[in-house]
C-alpha cells in the first residue's frame, strides 16, 4: 500500500514541478491583451492611498487617449522589491513597474525586464528627451537600459528657519559649519539636537556613505567592476557621518532606531532637530507634519572645506520599467511614453514633490524659484550615481545594515573606532558575491 | 467430530447463465478518495516546495537566474560550503546566527513550560475565578500575531515606549532610558516577546493534561503525607509525561524556527542580537537574492530539527518502552 501510495504521488509531484517550471519560462513580450495594463506603483506620497488619488484622474486620462484600462496598485517601499523578485520568478506580475532607479542595473542583470532599445526609444520620443545622467541609471555602462526615469529627486539639508534666526546663525556652506551649527543649536535638557539621522535605516545610511566617499574622491567600485569598500576615501567618510552622534553629539541616539526618513522628518517638523537631510519631496511630508512653507528652507547637504568633490546627493530617484512577460508590450510604451510626457510630468512632480526628468521640464514642486533652482542644480551637477553594477542592491544592504549596527553601538554606549569601520566595510565587501 | 454444513442448495445461490458476474468490491477505494485532498494538498504545500527548495541549494540560483531558474548552473556542494565556512563573513554570521536561536530556543522553551506548568498547576483545584484567570493567561496566544508584536515595537521603544516609561519615569529603577530593539537588549526583548506569546500554549496542554489524571491520586497521595510539591513530582509530572513529551517537541520546533516574532519586532532594522535562524535564512536569501545560498542554508536546518527530533523521539520511545518491559 505503501509503494502504491508513493507511486500515485510521484506523477503528482512532476506535475507540480513541471507547473512551476512553465511559470519561470516565459520568453518576452506580446500584445495578447492590448486592451488593459497592470502598474505597480511605489509610494511617492504621505501615504499609499494618497498615492492612489492622485495617480488615478492621471490614469484615467491615459484611458481615454488609448482606451487602455489601467489597474493600479500602490505599493510600498518594504515590499516592492519582494514583490518584484516574485514578479520576476514567477512570470506572473504587472506589466509595467516602478523601480528606486538605485536597482535599475541590479534587475537589470535578472533578465525579467524589457530592454530598451532604439525601436522602443523610437516609440518613446527618442533618447535625448531624458536628463542623461537620470537614464544611466537605467542600464549598465555600454547597454540597453531597462528602465526609464520616472521622477527625480535629490538629497537636500532641510534646517529649521527659526531655530537658526535666533541664534543669530546663518545656514551652513561647509560640512565644518555644519557640525558647528548645530552644536550651537543641540540642547540635550530640551531634547532639541542639532541633526536628525534615519541611523537605523539601512537604504538611507547606504546612501550617505556613497556621497561622504564620494566627496573624500573615493569610489565604491574599482575600474573592473569589483567593490572596494575599505579604501581610505570609504572608511572616512563613513566615520565621518557617524561622528556627528558619536564625536560631535549632535544627534540624538534615539536616532539609531529611526529605521525611516520620515521618522527623522517628524522629529524635524516637531521641532526636535534643528537639520535633517533628505530627498526634495520631504517638502510634502514636513508641511503634513504640520510646518509651514516659510517654517522651513533647504540647502545642499555640504562637503567639507577641504572635499575633492562637492557631491551633495547621489543621484535619486524613480524609474518606470516593462516587464519582460508583459502581454501588451505597445500599451506598455504607450504608457512609458504618456507618464513621461511633459503634461503628466507637470502633473504629478508637484504632489509627489519630483524633479523635471526630461531635459527641457521646469520643476513644479514648489512655487519658490530659488528653491527649485537649488534642486535642480544639485541633481543636474553635484550628484552622482550609486555604483552602476549587479552587485548594487547588496551594496546596499551590506553597507547600510553594517552602518545600522555600528550607529547602535555608538547609541547604546559603545565606542565606535577607524578600524571597527574597516573591519566592518571588509566584512560587507566579502559577503558580496560580484 | 460431527459438522453441520448446511446443504449445498443454501450455501450457493443457483446462478442463472444470464446473470452477470458479481462486481468486485469497490470499498477498498473509498479511502483513498477520502485521504486524496489532503495528500494532494500535503504534496502541494509541504513536499513539492520541501523538493524545491532541496534542488535550489545546489545550484547557483542568483538574480542572473531568478527568471529562468530551471537553467540554473549546477553548483555541486558550493552553497553549503560558503553557509558554513567560518573564514568568510557568511559562514560566521550564520554560525552566530545559530548559536542565538540555541540560546532564544532553550530560555524560550524552558521559561514558558515552567510558567505554563505553574499557571496550570495553580488553576488545578477549582475556585471563584478560575475562569476569569485562565481567559486572561490564554490572551496572547488568541491575539493575531502581527498586532501583538507591533504593540510590543511600540511599547519597547527607547522615548516614547511604555515599558521605559514605566522602569524610568514609574518606578525609578533605571537612570536613563535603555535601547531595548538594538544593541545586546534586542536580544532580551525578543525572547521575553516570545515567551509572552508561547507560554499560553504550555498552559493549555498542561491544563488539557490535569483534566485526565484522577482526584483519587491526589487523595491517595495526601493520606500518605505526600507534600504538594512531591504530589507534583510523583504524581503530576508521570501522569503529564505524554503532554509533555509531544508537547516539548513541537515547542522546541515551533521556536527554533520563529520568523514572525523577529521580523515583525524588528522590521529592516535588524541587530546581530537578535538574529534569529530563519530570519537570517529569509535576508540571506531575498536580501541579497542569493537563493541557493539561503536554501543551502534552509537544508542545513531541517536536517539539525530532524536530527534532534529523531534523537528525543528515539530516547523518550526508548524509555517508554523500558518502562513499559
């Protein structure tokens, strides 16, 4: 009975494998369903509904052009990757994805992405249309890229315009006047601290090592593709981010358990933090904290007097990709196309707070010009992409949980040194397999 | 010895040439048909992912190949060696991660069947409010688990948490406000968490349990001067022996492979301390899309629940049995 039992079972097991098999083997596009289109769309807004809002008068004016219905779904930032691995592996997901353009070479590399090339550009208005910089990010270097820049964003110092009037202090130009200001403005008994950090956020921590290396003239990246985690550059301007707790004690340690930006923006908007860095469309969630425009002013996150580069930002930002198993690859362009467009990039870079991705497009996020014009130069000239290779998500969660932990010895009373830095930067580069 | 055959005539009915054959009895595939469902579903569900898994941690399933993963290269033993080559970071925080679970396993176990045992114990004898106090011990183990693991993230927070509310504001016991999700703290929270979820379960098997042993022994037990605590010893825990025998293993399972508890207390954010195995396995994994690592991994950790439940399910048979001879 028993061998009957595993013998009715085994043609039952191969069916099942045989099933999960056909789900990773699709081989491309096609335009079986011309009438309709899955988007997967990644949280821009305060929230997932208010996300949903305002993309759909957009998506219904993409029907009515086309007559392509569009289901979307908003998703947000803890799942989307997850879902789009599954995506990816299964066969089965949406036809058209937002990516953090940071993945663009990373999902690139897995194959279930549609490439780019001159007969889609073709379909899409042509190559020149996008900020260069913004549509390397969708490909490595000598490639067809498999996304396209959706919206831009830039990293940018938000300070407290109040807090700096009345001490007398002006906004800081040098990463020395920085850490002096807000020394100034740190008052441990009021719990008011000069920065806010998301120190225990691994995916912004990643970022400012990138841009503290970066200023230091460090790569993260050799020539041939290879990480270098440990070089000088590295090491030191990572210790250099974390001495504002460690050193400087200009952030609270609570900090360390800020897994999130916006946390660091509540405790900026609560008047807690005097300065916090974060991407331009902290605007929206600073003024939903409950500050006003005139509360609150940004300038570009500096570099030390003695930097190699002014990097200020690494180049941030959303692409907008095909899946490779789309059953309307034509409708896909057409949609690539129309949200691009400089009518629904107007539309939608002011509530989701975006920079222009088109060469010609004018930010609409703020009405203040000076503003806008800061941004803008940050992201057209002082910021850098994040390495454009394979091994970028892991890079990612390498350096950015090794940096999460260092900041919660520092938090918890620990003593971090250069060497615990190298140590640590050894460790995430070897558990990188390039 | 005379025998009584009743005549031929009665015993075998006269068969018509017409009439056909008596079918052939089809009971014996009822059964099957019942017990067809859950097979179907058992292999869905457990075998086919269990073989999948199995095949992903021998070859090299990376992102290169998440999309056509049944062309995945063959990579022999790779993925088991870089899981468990303590000269690379992999292999050392994997042995780390381990070691924590051995750690989080035995207090969380230990603790929870000690307070199950006693809160059992303790509502044995029947008296005004028993029911009040087993509702309330029973709590946490209703609750869904998301909710009541978020709650604790709120309450364990270092400024706004209740529980350093209470300690350093309430009561005065602490100076300052300790971190209790990061740093070596992370590792306390995550088994009291644990505990507090899991001991309810101890409790209901245990109260199960009491209900069949009879009030006589207890009587008996008394007559002859027996303590409570040798009527505990010499009576309670024989006559729980099944309870608990089944019971600490699928405790001792269920801990060891606790994912809920870790990922939603700690979120991205998690620390070395509270690193626990199948969490680690999930980030090794999709974190770093290195899925035949994290199956080899995976593999590696069904084979040591299998071992160690195969040896306790050998050592208590055995004991039985010697018992029993």
């Amino acid at each position: 009975m028993r061998r009957r039992t595993l013998l009715t079972a085994a043609p039952l097991a191969a069916a099942g494998m045989a099933g999960l098999a056909a789900c990773g083997s699709g081989s491309g596009g096609s335009n079986e369903s011309p009438d309709s289109l899955t988007y997967w769309a990644s949280n821009q807004g305060t929230s997932l509904e208010n996300d949903k809002e305002i993309l759909t008068p957009v998506l219904e004016r993409f029907t009515e052009e086309t007559g392509i219905a569009v289901d979307l779904e908003v998703i947000g930032w803890a799942d989307l990757q997850t879902r789009i691995q599954t995506a990816i592996t299964s066969g089965q997901g949406p036809d058209v994805v937002n990516i953090g353009n940071t993945w663009g070479v990373s999902l690139q590399a897995t194959g279930g992405l549609l490439d780019l090339g001159d007969e889609q550009f073709e379909a899409l208005g042509g190559r020149d249309r996008y900020v260069p910089a913004a549509l390397a990010t969708g490909g490595a270097v000598d490639t067809d890229p498999t996304s396209i820049p959706l919206y831009g964003l830039a990293y940018g110092m938000y300070y407290n315009v109040q807090m700096f009037a009345d001490a007398g202090i002006e906004p800081p130009t040098t990463w020395e006047e920085m850490v002096e200001a807000a020394k100034a403005l740190t008052d441990e008994d009021a719990g008011v601290y000069g920065m806010s950090l998301a120190a225990g956020s691994y995916t912004e921590n990643n970022h400012f090592a990138f841009i503290n290396a970066t200023q230091n003239g460090a790569s993260l990246n050799t020539e041939d593709g290879k990480p270098s985690f440990t070089e000088d550059g590295v090491v030191d301007g990572i210790m250099r981010y974390l001495d504002l707790m460690q050193e400087h004690k200009v952030v609270n340690p609570s900090n360390a358990q800020f897994d999130n930006g916006t946390k660091s923006v509540t405790s900026f908007a609560n008047g807690e933090a005097a300065l916090i860095i974060n991407q331009n469309n902290a605007h929206a969630t600073i003024e939903s904290n409950g500050m006003s425009a005139d509360q609150f002013a940004a300038i570009p996150f500096p570099a030390p007097a003695d930097a190699v580069d002014d990097c200020a930002s690494h180049l941030a930002g959303i692409n907008l990709a095909i899946m490779k198993d789309t059953e309307n690859v034509d409708g896909a362009l057409q949609f690539l196309n129309f949200m691009t467009s400089e009518e629904s990039q107007a539309e939608l870079g002011e509530p989701f707070a975006s920079l222009p991705v088109l060469v010609d497009g004018e930010p609409t996020f703020t009405d203040d010009t000076e503003q806008a014009d800061m941004f803008m130069e940050i992201y057209g000239e002082r910021a850098e992409p994040l390495p454009l290779v394979p091994w970028e998500d892991q890079f990612e969660t390498s350096v950015g949980q090794a940096m999460n932990t260092m900041f919660a010895t520092i938090a918890t009373g620990g003593t971090v040194t250069r060497d615990d830095v190298v140590v640590a930067m050894q460790t995430a580069q070897d558990s990188i397999r390039a | 010895m005379p025998s009584k055959t009743a005549p031929e005539s009665t015993r075998t009915p006269p068969q018509s040439a017409d009439r056909p054959a008596p079918r052939r009895p089809r009971r014996h595939l009822f059964p099957y048909l019942i017990l067809a469902p859950a097979v179907i579903l058992e292999l869905l569900i457990h075998i086919v992912p269990m073989a999948t898994g199995f095949w992903m941690s021998f070859v090299e399933l990376t992102k290169f190949f998440i999309r056509r993963w049944t062309e995945a290269p063959f990579a022999g033993l790779e993925n088991f060696q870089i899981a468990i080559d303590l000269n690379t970071p992999v292999g050392q925080e994997f042995l780390n991660s381990f070691l924590v679970t051995l750690a989080f396993t035995a207090l969380v176990v230990g603790i929870s069947w000690t307070l199950g045992m006693a809160a059992a114990v303790a509502l044995q004898r029947p008296f005004r409010g028993r029911g009040v106090f087993r509702t309330l011990f029973l709590i946490p183990y209703a609750l869904p688990l998301y909710a009541s693991v978020i709650t604790w993230n709120f309450m364990l927070q270092r400024d706004t948490g209740a529980v350093n509310h209470f300690l350093v504001n309430q009561l005065g016991i602490l100076d300052s406000a300790p971190f209790w999700l990061i740093g070596d703290n992370a590792f306390i929270s995550v088994v009291v968490v644990a505990i507090w979820r899991m001991w309810p379960f101890a409790f209901l098997m245990f109260m199960a349990g009491l209900q069949s042993i009879p009030g006589e022994l207890y009587e008996a037990s008394a007559m002859d001067g027996a303590t409570p605590m040798r009527q505990w010893r010499s009576v309670t825990l024989p006559m729980l022996a099944p309870v608990n025998q089944t019971m600490l293993l699928v405790m001792f399972l269920w801990v060891f492979n606790d994912f809920n508890t870790p990922y939603v207390l700690f979120g991205t954010a998690q620390p070395p301390a509270g690193d626990l195995i199948s969490f680690h396995i999930y980030n090794s994994s999709f974190l770093s899309w290195d899925f035949g690592v994290g199956s080899a991994m995976s593999v590696l950790l069904l084979l040591f629940l299998l071992a160690v439940s195969l040896v306790y399910l050998y050592f208590t048979q055995w004991k039985k049995e010697k018992n029993n001879a």
